[in-house]
C-alpha cells in the first residue's frame, strides 16, 4: 500500500508532547472506530438504497441475474487489483485495455442481426457494428501484442522456460467442443455457449491475479487472450443462434482481421517510451466502439426497446463519448502535441455541471420522449434520436474539457481513470446486450481502473473527485507567489561524478522520464552492474508515477535487465537517503522537488517525491539548465549546496560515464 507524504505545516509552531491517560486513549480509540462503522454504514446504505431502486425499475428478471454477475466480478476485480506490484502497473493498464476490446461483442451482434447476402453492410446498424468490430479487434491485438512486449522485457536468462504451448490443449478442447454442439447439434448451443462465456470470465479474472508478480505475469497475459478468446468463440455461438448468414461471419472475419492487422503493425512500433500515450490511444478506440455498437443497436430496432436497455444505450454513448475524447487529449498530451498546461476556462465548474445536467435533461427525454414531443409537435423517435445524438455530442465535449483542465502532472492519474471508463463503458453495453459476460468483465476493468487511480490520487497527494471532475490539484495547495530560488546552480563535470560514484559506498540511483526520452536505461544498468561487482550498495529508487504511466520506469529497467533485487518503491527506500553517499538522478525532475515539502503555493505541493536532497552529495544529469520537469516549474534542489548539475543528453553523458568508471 503507498502509504501518502503528509505534508508540514506552512507556519511552524512549537510541538507540544501532550500526555494522555489511558482512558483518554481508549476513548480515542473508540473515536476512530466509530468513524469507521459510520462510514462504512453509510456506503452500505447507499449500496441498499441503489439495489432496492434497481429492483423497483427493472422490467425483466434477467437484469437482476445480469446485476449479480456484475457485482460478483467487480468483487473479484476490487480483490486481485490489490495484489499487482507497482512494477507491474503498465502491463496491467495494457492487458485491461486489450481486454476492454471484446466491445467486439456488441459489433458482432449487430452483424449478426444484419439482413444482407453481401459482405458489405446494407443498413446504418451494420455499418456502425462494422465500426465497433474493427476498432475493438484493433485494441485486442495490440494490446495484448504490447503487453506481451512489455512482460517479455521482466524475464531473465536464468528464469525457467515458458511452456505456454501446453495450454492450447484446454483452449482447444473448450472451442472444439462449442464447435461440435454447433455443427452437429450435441447439447444445447446456448447452454455450451454460456459455459464457454463463465470461462472467459473467470480467465479475464485470472490475467489480472497473474499480475501480481514478474514470475506470474507473462501466465496472466495469456490468460487474458485465452479470455477474449472465449469470450469471441461464445459471441460466434451466439450469432448462429440469433439466425446469423454466412455473410456475418465473413464480415466478422474480415473485419476481425484488418483490425488485428492494424494492431500489430501498431504494436509493433511501440516501445517503453511511447507507451502512455499508446494506451491513451487505444482507450479511445473503445470509447467510439462503445458508442457505436450501443447507437447500432438502437438504430436496429428502437420500436422494440425495454426502457431499462433504453437506459444502458444512452449511458454507454455518455461513457463512450467521454473516454474517446477524454483519451484523445491525454494522448496529446502525453506525445507532447498538446501542451501539458491545464486548460482554464473562465466558470470551468459551471460548463461541467451544465453539460452534465443537458445529459440529463437528454435522458429523460430519451426514456420518455412523450411529453417533450407534445410540447414541441414532433414525432417521439425524433425526439429520441435527437437526445442521442445530442448526447454523443456533449459527451464528447465534456471529455475533452475535463481531460484538457487536468494539467500534465496528473497525468498518470487520468490514464488510470480513462482505463475504468473503458470498463463502464464496457459495462453499459452488457447491460443494453443483456450480455454477462460483458457486464462482468466490465465490472472488472472498471472497478480495477478505479482502484489503480486511487492508489496513484494518494501517492500523488491528490484529491480524486478533484482529478475526476477536471480540477485536478493537491488540497494544501496555497494561492499565493512561488518561492524564490535563492543561491547559484553548481555545474559538475564528467570526472567530478565518476570520482564521487568510486570513492561512494552507497549509491541510489532515482531515473524518470527523461532517462526514457533519452534511451539511456541501457547505459545507467552497466554503471549500477559495475559499481555492484565493486562490491557498493546501489538502489535504483522510482517514484510511483514517474514517467507518463504508472510502472513505466520499471519496465524501462527490465529492458535493460536491470536485477529486480536492486529497483525499490519509493516507499521502500525514502528514509534511507540520509545514509546515501551518492545519489545520482537522472532525467528526474517533479518526483524529487523539494518545493512539494517546502512550497505550499508551488502546484505539486503535498505530493509524496523521492527526498534526494538528503543524500550527502546529489548529481542531477539534465540537458539544460532552463530545462523544467512536466509542470513546468524550476527544482530547488539544483540550489542547494549539496547538488551539482551535470549538463548534457542523458544517454551520451551516462556512456561516458559508463567508459570513465570503466577505465579507472
């Protein structure tokens, strides 16, 4: 658990040790529990007072077994997301994104339902389920071919071979056997087909527990192929049932296949560095699926709608709408295409809360057009269709206003928070499909994202609702001028560093993003490699969002083989540098400002950093001196007496670093 930085106070006061007496105590205590039983009574209450009001609208017994097998997933999701390692945090995003895909599902239903003999769509729906398809099969194959580049990089010469093959017999014996009661009729197609959709489930499910650790992970990732694999093979079953043509699966198999042609060829560009903005693309892919596999399916039939599927059509297109563009600009941002600088409209609050109370002024009218149509003479399935297409509008706009108000710093936090989107997203389709399946696994990526961002929201010192409603920004944070630098910038040279790293016996080394923007992880592992075969005590300290995504620095350094024993968590080694001879930070600039203790008017004040400054002697290798971290503000620590700024490109000066220590 990262346990948050509480930051000092900003005036100082005298400490006072007050002695309390045992009842005191106990009645303290007894305080903390209370608070805790009232808590934890009004979520519960909230939680009755939702499912009595569920049972009270819902119009079919089937939406309750739907609900039960969306609560029991995301109760399985809140549990396994607790075990993966902060190491492990960017192929957890990835594998949840790949799995998000099987929005495939609503696209491949909607071909099904199709009445054309030719492989092109004759109809809106089925070109909008077209769109879905493809999209969807683009985000499984490269997300899962991406993920598996990533868990590739954890393993090492010395780990025991994969023998992944042998899980082809299960897989094939679980396909074939849906295949038989297909072709030949053996038992009943739906019941072989829902008991090939409980496996992809509980294989969803297992990816994310594999993920716990390095040795587990590369298991997990298949897992989560095997799970959308079942899960297409089952939908497959499905359409025959829905009274599919050889046409539908001829569309599916072609469209399936340019997408995962797509994903590959994209995939396969991609490294450690690009990866954030990677995962942000393809998030909005399964947003514009979402959207138009739930728009597709009212297009199909709108006549013929039970009002609770009226419902998940037009959540899924408000949840849709807002990941896609939501994911866009953070995509942007990431690349650097945007700027990072948090967007700031005069009355920002307002324009949220006014496009969110149009979306739902738009589904009332939506569920119940009758006396909007009344009141403005129109037919009812234009006042529906119009609130539809309004909402794909609004939505649209809200994403891209409240990712575009979070400023760059929080940036981490909005991956994690447009990865549980894609989750609901997910969700409200299997709820508008009566499909468990998609309802369970989106209860297990939404809940998993939720989670992961309130995990990042306490290591970063940031308020969640704040980061969630575009506002993103510490609590404590002041209002008044920055502190002013005092002091010159001690510029180092070459020889000066390698000097202090041999005569050193304990040395931490704390990389960030500019170690990945230079490609010189390679380089920074033969200098730790070395220093340790010299018999030196060498850590490589890494904050829990350094980079642009959780976990990104961890997978730089397994790329470099850099030995699991010597990367720590912030958490692990931050009392540890007063004991810290050297501390050598590279490409590091937000995630050891002293200014979050020291400033409360600076913008990261209160987020937890790595205290680096305590170190005896601190190197900091930058390109230039002008050259600020994400937020855009100067680091007080290249001030400070004990710090000296070696100046250059991270990758040349760390192999001519490299070649020094390698001499003497």
């Amino acid at each position: 658990k990262i346990t948050p930085y509480n930051p000092p106070p900003i005036t100082k006061s005298t400490e006072v040790v007050v002695e309390m007496t045992e009842e005191e105590i106990m009645a303290e205590k007894n305080q903390i529990q209370m608070d805790s039983f009232v808590k934890n009574t009004a979520i519960a209450s909230i939680a009755a007072a939702g499912l009595l009001l569920f049972g009270f609208t819902t119009d079919s017994h089937d939406s309750v077994t739907l609900l039960a097998s969306f609560a029991l997933a995301g109760l399985a999701g809140y549990q396994v997301v607790w075990g993966v390692a902060p190491a492990l945090h960017s192929p957890l995003m990835a594998v949840t994104n790949a799995i998000s895909g099987m929005t495939a599902v609503g696209g491949m239903i909607l071909l099904a339902h199709g009445q054309s003999s030719s492989i092109v769509p004759d109809s809106p729906a089925m070109w909008l389920g077209a769109v879905a398809t493809t999209l969807s099969f683009i985000n499984i194959s490269g997300g899962f071919l991406i993920s598996g580049k990533m868990l590739d990089l954890f393993k090492r010469p010395n780990d025991p071979k994969d023998v992944f093959e042998l899980y082809g017999i299960p897989a094939g014996l679980l396909v074939s056997g849906l295949a038989l009661s297909a072709f030949t009729g053996i038992g009943d197609l739906s019941n072989v087909s829902g008991s090939v959709g409980i496996a992809s489930a509980i294989c969803c499910i297992a990816a994310i527990a594999g993920l716990a650790n390095q040795e587990t992970a590369r298991t997990g990732n298949i897992l989560g192929m095997a799970g959308v694999g079942f899960g297409l093979a089952s939908t497959t079953a499905d359409m025959s049932l829905a009274g599919a043509g050889a046409s539908a699966f001829e569309q599916v198999g072609l469209l399936g296949g340019l997408g995962s042609g797509i994903g590959a060829v994209l995939a396969s560009k991609v490294g450690p560095t690009e990866l954030p903005q990677t995962v942000a693309a393809f998030h909005s892919l399964v947003g514009i699926a979402a959207m138009t596999g739930a728009a597709g399916e009212f297009l199909s039939s709108p006549d013929s709608l039970a009002t609770g599927t009226l419902a998940a059509v037009y959540l899924a297109i408000f949840i849709g709408g807002i990941t896609a563009t939501g994911s866009m600009i953070a995509f942007g941002k990431l690349s650097g295409s945007l700027s990072s600088k948090a967007l700031s409209l005069p009355g920002r609050d307002y324009l949220n809360l006014g496009m969110l109370v149009s979306s739902i002024i738009g589904m009332a009218a939506f569920l119940n057009p009758s006396p909007m149509a009344d009141f403005l003479q129109m037919d009812p399935e234009a006042i529906r269709l119009t609130s539809l297409s309004a909402v794909a509008g609004i939505s649209a706009l809200l994403g891209l206003h409240l990712t575009a108000s979070i400023g760059g710093a929080d940036m981490p936090v909005v991956i994690t928070v447009l990865n549980s989107y894609s989750g609901w997203a997910l969700c409200a389709e299997g709820f508008l499909l009566g499909n468990a399946l998609l309802a369970q696994v989106g209860a297990l990526i939404g809940f998993s994202g939720a989670i992961l961002t309130w995990i990042m929201c306490e290591a970063m010192g940031r308020n969640i609702l704040s980061v969630l409603l575009g506002g993103a920004g510490t609590s404590q944070q002041g209002t008044g001028e920055a502190m002013v630098m005092e002091g010159e910038i001690n510029i180092s040279t070459l020889d000066t560093v390698a000097d202090a790293l041999k005569e050193a016996k304990n040395i931490m080394i704390v990389p960030g993003y500019g170690l990945a923007v230079a490609q010189a992880q390679f380089s920074v592992a033969d200098i730790a490699k070395n220093l340790r075969a010299e018999g030196k005590n060498v850590k490589f300290g890494i904050h829990p969002v350094a980079g642009r995504m959780p976990g990104q620095l961890n997978v730089l350094l397994a790329e470099a083989n850099v030995p699991y024993d010597m990367v720590f968590e912030m958490e692990e080694v931050n009392e540890d540098f007063n004991d810290i001879d050297v501390t050598l930070v590279i490409g590091a600039s937000d995630t050891v400002s002293s200014a979050a203790e020291d400033d409360p008017n600076c913008s990261i004040y209160g987020m937890p950093v790595l205290r680096v400054w305590k170190s005896e002697k601190v190197f900091v290798l930058k390109r230039t001196i002008g050259n600020t971290g994400y937020t855009g503000m100067e680091n007080p620590i290249l001030f400070k007496d004990n710090t000296e700024v070696l100046l250059g490109d991270a990758k040349n000066s760390c192999e001519a670093l490299r070649t020094a220590l390698q001499q003497s």
